[in-house]
C-alpha cells in the first residue's frame, strides 16, 4: 500500500510495510513479520525473508471460514528494497511507513491497543517488542528514503499516563532518537499521530 501526495510541486509517495501483532493487551502483544500460508509443497518465486525471520519462523495471518487469510502478509525485505529503488528512479520523495495490524477478533484498529503504564517499557524493549520492528526497516531503508515514520495512531498507547507523565510518549522519543542514529542526518523522523491525539475527550 502507499499514500501519493504533492508537495511545493515535489511528488512524494508514503509505501506502507506491515507486521502484525496478536493482542489488544501491549502486555502480551509481541509483534512479527507474517504469511498467508506454509503449505511445504507451495512453491515461490523467491524465498521470503524479512530480517531474522524465514518462511517457517514467521507468524501466520490467521483464517476465516473459507481458510482464507484476514491479511495479506508482510513483503519480503529484498522486495521493499527493490521497490523503494524504483520509486527513486521516478524521482519520488519516499516517507517509508512500517505500520502494525492486530491479527485478533475483529480486525481492531492499532489505536485500540493499550497496557497499564508499567507495562509500557516492556511493550516497546522487549523481545518481538514494537523497538525490534521499527529497528529493523530502519535499517533496511536508510539508504532509499527522505522521510520515516516511527509510528502511527497509537493513541491507546500515548495516552497512558501517571500524572503529568506519558511512558509511550517517553518511549517513542527514545526511538526516535536511535533511528535518527540510523538513518542519518538527511531523512527525516517523525510519528504520524491520530488527530484525537492532539484533542481527545472520553465519552
């Protein structure tokens, strides 16, 4: 997927890379690259790998009543660095999007997906954590993007707060830090937030 815009006549395009994760609880979420199916006797053009993770390690989007996937899966990596040379051929600015889908009943959206504050470090540090997802495209692309985004609408995640402090705001800071480290002085780092987070009220 990708979002075109236009800019100052300056065309920029905003591909979007999915993984998936398989809790509403950031507690228990861990987040993964995924595929659709691992029937031993299908066969591909190329062999999938994104960062550490094969065909067999992957996640598998889960199925509906036709076991037909929910999803589409995530794209392999050397395919995500193959289109993001195309588009730099076509003289696009690229804002490289890596965005999180919840594999859990009914599809919920990621702005849905909360902990308790002291959970918050947990989410993002550990393991299958949100930093290890975010890391890993980072240093995939550095070399073929203008802008990337950290996250986008997490508002289940942002809002938690003790007093006047916010941990996820706090964690996001940090990672925007190590990917700007990364990614270099020339490429833009930013969070794409939901506008309910710049003005909120509960019903």
């Amino acid at each position: 997927n990708q979002l075109q815009m236009t800019c100052s006549n300056i065309q920029w395009v905003s591909p979007v890379i999915c993984w998936f994760g398989n809790s509403l609880d950031a507690r228990e979420c861990v987040i993964k690259p995924a595929v659709e199916f691992k029937e031993k006797g299908l066969r591909y053009s190329e062999e999938w790998l994104v960062g550490k993770y094969n065909r067999n390690t992957a996640y598998e989007i889960t199925k509906d009543e036709h076991q037909n996937p929910i999803y589409g899966g995530s794209v392999n990596d050397m395919s995500v660095v193959r289109y993001l040379i195309e588009l730099r051929s076509r003289k696009l600015k690229i804002m490289f999007n890596p965005m999180f889908f919840l594999d859990v009943p009914q599809k919920p959206w990621r702005g849905k997906l909360t902990c308790e504050a002291k959970y918050m470090t947990s989410f993002f540090e550990k393991e299958h954590g949100y930093n290890d997802f975010i890391i890993h495209y980072a240093h995939l692309v550095k070399d073929h993007v203008d802008s990337f985004i950290i996250g986008s609408e997490l508002i289940g995640l942002t809002k938690v707060n003790i007093g006047n402090a916010f941990p996820a705001v706090d964690e996001l800071i940090k990672l925007a830090k190590k990917i700007k480290q990364i990614v270099g002085p020339n490429v833009l780092v930013s969070y794409a937030a939901d506008w309910s987070e710049y003005h909120h009220t509960e019903g």
